[in-house]
C-alpha cells in the first residue's frame, strides 16, 4: 500500500509515513551532512526532493489538478510530525517553490502560470524570493528595484537580498517599482523571474554562522515578459500579502516539533551520561523552564494552524505572538547550550551529528528566527497596533 | 480520580462566561478598592454569590453535591477569580476540598465534600507544602498539637494538613485561628495553634493526599496568575491609552508599544502552560504533576514580572493606593511563594521528568 492510498484514513497514514521514512533515511544522513560541501548540500536537497516525490509527497498539499495530492492541513500536520520525529532533511531550499509560489499563483496567478510553473516545481524547479532590498527590509513598500514597460516586456534594474537559495534558483517571485510617482504601497507590480536571463547577477553572502544559504541579486536591464506579472500592474502589495500569508505555521510546526525530539535527545544522552549541567541547581531549573516553554509553544502552533482555515485567520495576531515566543526560546535553548558545552563548544563546527553538538552554529542560526519573516521588532508592533489596539502616531 | 474523562468544550466556555460576567459586574475596579479599604465586606459577598450560583461545586463529584468538572472547573473558576483579582478564601476551600475528594476516606468525603460544593464552610490549609518535615503539627495518641501558617480564612471550618506521618481533618474553632494581615488583602493567612486536638478525620494515605493536594494548588495558583497577569495588562493597556505626555496617548510610543507586545507574548505562552497542566492532570497522565509543578513556577514569575512592569507603565499613579497595579502585584508576589517555593517545583519537575525517562516513557507528548 502507497502513503497516497491510506490518506482516509489519518492514523494508517501516519503509520505508512513513519514506514517509508524508516526505511529512505539514511542513519548517517546527517553526518554527511556536516562535511558536505554547498555543491553536495544542493545535491542532498535534490535528492531529498526526489525521493518524496517517488511516493507523491513533493507536492502533496495541492489540488490534484495541479499535480498535488489534494491533502488536507490534517495531512501536512501528520507529515511535518513524522517528519521532524523521523529527524528526516529538511527541504529548505524548495520552500519557496513549495509553500510560496503556490500560496501566490493559486489566489493570483493565471490558469497558464499555475499549469506551467506548479508543473515545473513538481518536477525540481528551485525559487526564490526577490522581495527585502538593502534598503527596503522592514519598510519593505518602499522598495525601488525599478520595472519599466516597453512594449509587451518590462526592463528591470535594481537589486535583491536576503534571498535564500538564490544562487541555485530557477525562478524568483520578484517585487518592483511601477510607478514612483504612486504612494508607496501603489505602484508595485509582481513578477516571475527566469534568474538565468541576461542581467540577472546572485552574489552569495555569507552569514554570521559561516553558512552562505541567502544571496544578493543584482538585477541590469533584465527583461520580463508581461505575461509573467502575476495580478494587476501596480496591484502587487497585495499579492504579496497572499505571499506572506502562504506559510500558515506548517513550516514553524515542524521547527517546534523538531526541536521538541532534538531536545529530548540532547535530555536523554545527559542524563544516561550523568551530565554535569543536571545537577547543577541553576541550570536544571533553567532547563525546565525551557520545556515549559517548549509545550506551550507546540500547543501555540496546534492553534495557529486549526485557525489558519477559519476567516479569522488574516486578522489574527497569533502567528506574532508565536513567532516572538518560540524564536526567542529557541535562542535562549541554544544560548544555553553554548553555556553548558564549556570551551569545547566554542570549537569551530557547522551542521553537527549530535543534537546540539555544534552549539555555537545553533545559537549563531537562532537569528534568523528573530530577524527573518519580518523582524521581531515588526511583529511587536502588529501585535501592539492589531493585537492591542495600541495607535499608530 | 473523579475527574469526568469527557467534558463538552461549550459547556465550560460556558460556565466560564457565566463566572466571568458575574464578577466583572460585582468585583469591579471600584468594588475591589473598597473592600481593600476595609469599608466593604466584598468577600463575603462574593462567597454567598459564588455558593448560590453553584461555583464553589464546580470540582467537586456530583455524588456529593457538586458539578463533577474536576480540575477542570478548579482551573475556571480560579483563572476568572484572579482576573479581578477577587478576595476569598477559594484556594484554600478548594483545593482541600479536591485532595480530600481524590484521596479522602469515604467518611470524610460525605462529611465535608457536600458542604464545602454549597458553601456552607470553608477550609484551611497549608501556605506552604515544602517537603521539610522540621515545622507543622504533630500527632500523637492525645491528638494534634502544634503551629502551623495557613491559607484560610479565620473562620475555617477545617484544617486539612499534615500531622506527622499521616494527613490529619482537624476542626477549628475561632480561637484556635489568629488572622495575619497581609500585603496581599485579597487572601487570609492564619496562624492555627492546636493543642491535643482531636482530630475528625486521619487520612492514612498521606502521600496520595499531598499530591492531590499540591497538584490542586498548583493548577489554581497558576490559573489565577495567569487569568490576573492577563486582566491587570488589559487595565494597564486600556490607561496608556487614554494618558496623554507630549501631546500624544503614551500608547502610541514605540518603546512601550514593544513593552506591551512583551507582555501580550508571556501571557499567550501562561495560557498554554495552563492549558497543559490542566489537560495533563485532568487525563491523569504519568507527566501530570511535572506540568502542574512548571505551570506554578513559571506563571506566577510571569505573573510577578508583569504586575512590575504594569506598576512601572502606570507612571506615577502606578506607585499609588488608588490604582489596580498594586493589588494584583501584592497578589502576584503570594502566589509566587504558596504551595511550594519554585526553585522546589522546578526541581520536582526535574526529578519526575527522570524517573519517566529511565523509564522508557516521554513526557513531551501533547495529546492534542
């Protein structure tokens, strides 16, 4: 029986999950991992990729027209959990073609976008985001990256960041300026970018945690047929906000639980090994307060997704008050384990085997949590002015 | 256990509105000030409400007179008691009351459990069940004898405590009961001194009834934290919105905008630790008291956290009498200390979450 063929049933499709990832995971993926070099890290990804889609789970969230398996928030639920408890790779590099691109063409885009692009990410195709500018991060309608039409085409100028897998992408969603003269959240336009037309230049940057997974676009009289704007010219801003509304915490839920099997290995290695930190009053009691955390966290999360279906959903500033609390202990989790480790920890390590092996990468990579998908500062503020009704001067 | 396994959702928003709507109108800002300037007898009011409208049987078994919620009514009724931060001795009645109800001889059950659900009596118990034996009562052949700090009213009925090596019901009568005035005005402390008193009830299962106990006390401190430390943020919110400095609400300034988002975020989180601990000990689950036992520690350090700030925030009129911030700080800051100190229940947490490990079990299933 195939995963796809048990989906009536929720408990026997977990269990066909946990079967299929027993046996396609291999035990040292993660040590492989660790001393992979970028052009073998993109590889495991392809594979990774490959490997789902064989038993119909690269794209299993989409209507089946499209090529997806028509599966409910349920079932990505139960793939995320059996995931992160198999500790399967993740497919970092495919979540924009996964999550983003469909959450944008599915309410925006034409019929021959999704056939043609949602066809291709079933296939492998990798995307990117070209949306934050060096100077349009947190003020993100401000961007200037400039189109101009000519014809039945647009050239654009301008330049990209924080563009995660960029140097390996096939595509990007690409925000620009239409018209500058418009107040600023009216006058962007949204286009699909082939990232190998002529003009299109990725320079990798590398991050505070040795990694180099984000890139600068630089972006000189590249050409975008008009049939590759998705929505209206000028109506960009909101397509976007469908853009960043396609996340729904499915991703997040996977982090947390994730991090809830991670930390309850680290748990059981200290206390088979009589680790030193237990019986230190201080940082026992510290490492509580973590769990405490940690279950109110993955209980938060339960939350945000069952409300992701509901009307309320797009007013909702839930999904703030999760993304502060659980970026903010997952920094603290690894700031504590940077503690513990003593002056080992400090040994120059990137992806490590062991949970919590390699505690300075951790705590480092924590900072995406807290600046990336609008900084922690912006979600304070949604909260404070949606949430709490605190004005705007 | 008497906790029921299947409750209706609906009728426990339910009960919860009904709570919510009665002391909103009776325990308002103006009718808490009042009582806490002793020109009022708020809390006896209040009792005779809550004993009337069936709250205080809530938890208790429907055999013996009560609603059969279990924990589960505990945790509302205390969640919206602490909202307006609400004076009486419903603690210390309660939770006695649910010890005595899931570990309790049958006599003692169908001598107190009825009364206490009408709310014809109250009950005391411990302030503090630290696990140290060297203060407390004794017991010997010529009965209790002794000193002991309570949670309770003076006009308790009972003390449910530990007497030695057994659990003891002592009856109290006014003298053996001395009030200690507190910061904390909303809640009665006691000094009981007994003197080969007889007791009514020998509860031989001590170690069933102090974690009964302790289980009840940390869920209903850590609901009422939690339901306080999110009213007393509403008020403080709802003032720095109407407090103009430099022309403008000083809701409107970035700096307290990110102050006040702080809070909204540790109480989203108090919540779900509540939620948590209720869900596991109304299961009766193995990891149950590892919860409840976090639940405590961490909600009411929230809880004291965010009555600080709420001072602060206040300005001025935060530091003064007249304003809330300083009844549910005070409140805060009791919480904090009864049942057991946290450094304790955290290390109580620790040493369950090891025992279910080398056990082979995981305690960080959410069954959700």
């Amino acid at each position: 029986m195939s995963i796809l063929d048990a989906k009536d049933d929720l408990t026997k499709f977990r269990a066909e999950i946990r079967t299929w990832l027993a046996d396609v995971v291999p035990a040292d993926w993660k040590a492989r991992m660790a001393r992979a070099s970028n052009e073998e890290y993109i590889a495991g990804q392809r594979w990774w990729m490959a490997e789902r889609r064989k038993v119909g789970l690269a794209v299993p969230h989409w209507p089946v027209e499209y090529g997806g398996a028509g599966l409910t928030l349920q079932h990505l639920i139960a793939i995320a959990g059996e995931m992160a408890r198999a500790d399967a790779p993740m497919a970092r590099m495919f979540t924009i073609s996964l999550i983003h691109l469909p959450g944008t063409l599915f309410p925006h885009g034409t019929e021959a976008q999704k056939r043609h692009y949602l066809a291709g990410v079933a296939k492998g195709d990798v995307w990117c985001q070209g949306f934050s500018e060096p100077n349009s991060g947190s003020d993100l309608a401000s961007l200037r990256c400039r189109a101009v039409r000519d014809g039945d085409r647009y050239v654009v100028n301008g330049q990209k960041i924080w563009s995660s897998y960029s140097m390996y992408a096939d595509h990007c969603i690409l925000l620009t300026r239409t018209d500058p003269d418009a107040q600023k959240h009216r006058g962007i336009t949204y286009f699909i970018m082939d990232m190998r037309a002529p003009g299109v230049e990725v320079r990798p940057i590398r991050q505070a945690n040795g990694r180099a997974e984000f890139g600068e676009i630089f972006l000189t009289n590249v050409s975008i047929h008009a049939e590759n704007m998705i929505g209206r010219e000028n109506n960009g801003w909101r397509v976007a906000q469908a853009t960043l509304a396609s996340e729904r915490g499915v991703i997040a839920f996977e982090g947390a639980e994730r991090q809830r099997y991670e930390i309850e290995a680290f748990y059981h290695k200290a206390l088979a090994s009589g680790a030193a930190w237990l019986r230190d009053d201080q940082l026992r009691r510290e490492f509580m307060g973590f769990l405490a955390e940690m279950q109110a966290g993955r209980r938060m999360l339960r939350r945000v997704l069952a409300e992701s279906e509901t009307p309320e959903a797009s007013a909702s500033v839930l999904p703030s008050l999760v993304k502060l609390s659980a970026t903010v202990l997952r920094q603290r989790i690894c700031s504590f384990m940077t503690r513990i480790a003593g002056v080992e920890g400090q040994d120059f390590a990137l992806l490590a085997e062991e949970p919590f092996g390699s505690p300075m990468f951790d705590f480092l990579s924590a900072f995406s949590g807290t600046i990336a998908g609008g900084t922690n500062e912006i979600q304070r503020n949604i909260v404070a002015e949606r949430g709490l009704g605190m004005p705007r001067v | 256990m008497a906790t029921p396994i299947e409750i209706d959702q609906a009728t426990l928003d339910a009960l919860r509105e009904s709570v919510d709507a009665v002391l909103a109108e009776k325990c308002d800002s103006t009718a808490l000030h009042a009582f806490v300037d002793g020109k009022t007898a708020l809390d006896q009011d209040l009792w005779t409400q809550a004993a009337s409208l069936g709250w205080l049987g809530f938890g208790i078994p429907e055999e013996h007179g009560g609603l059969g919620l279990g924990l589960r009514g505990l945790a509302i009724l205390h969640t919206e008691l602490g909202r307006q931060a609400a004076p009486g001795p419903y603690i210390a009645t309660l939770c006695a009351g649910h010890a005595i109800a899931a570990r309790g001889t049958d006599a003692a059950k169908k001598t107190w459990l009825p009364r206490i659900a009408a709310g014809e009596i109250r009950a005391a118990i411990p302030a503090s069940l630290s696990t140290s034996r060297s203060a407390g009562l004794t017991l010997s052949s010529t009965g209790v004898s002794g000193t002991l700090r309570c949670l309770g009213s003076p006009d308790s009925a009972f003390v449910l405590t530990p007497a030695g090596e057994v659990w003891v019901i002592v009856e109290l009568t006014e003298a053996a009961s001395a009030v200690v005035p507190m910061w904390d005005r909303t809640r009665e402390t006691i000094d009981i001194r007994l003197q080969q008193a007889k007791p009514a009830a020998i509860l031989e299962d001590a170690s069933g009834i102090a974690a009964a106990l302790l289980q009840a006390m940390t869920l209903a401190i850590a609901a009422d934290s939690a339901g306080a430390a999110r009213s007393i943020t509403d008020r403080t919110i709802a003032y720095m919105k109407t407090r103009q400095q430099f022309g403008q609400p000083i809701a409107g300034f970035q700096a307290l905008k990110h102050r006040a988002a702080d809070l909204a975020t540790r109480l989203a989180v108090m919540e779900e630790m509540v939620a948590h601990a209720l869900h596991r000990a109304a299961a009766d689950a193995p990891d149950a008291d590892i919860w409840t036992s976090l639940a405590k520690a961490e909600t009411t350090e929230n809880f004291v956290f965010i009555a600080t700030d709420c001072v602060q925030l206040h300005g001025g009129v935060g530091y003064t009498w007249d304003y809330d911030p300083h009844i549910f700080l005070k409140r805060a800051r009791l919480n904090e200390i009864l049942a057991m100190a946290n450094p304790a229940l955290r290390d109580r947490a620790a040493a369950a979450l090891a025992a279910a490990t080398r056990a082979g079990q995981s305690a960080l299933e959410l069954d959700v």
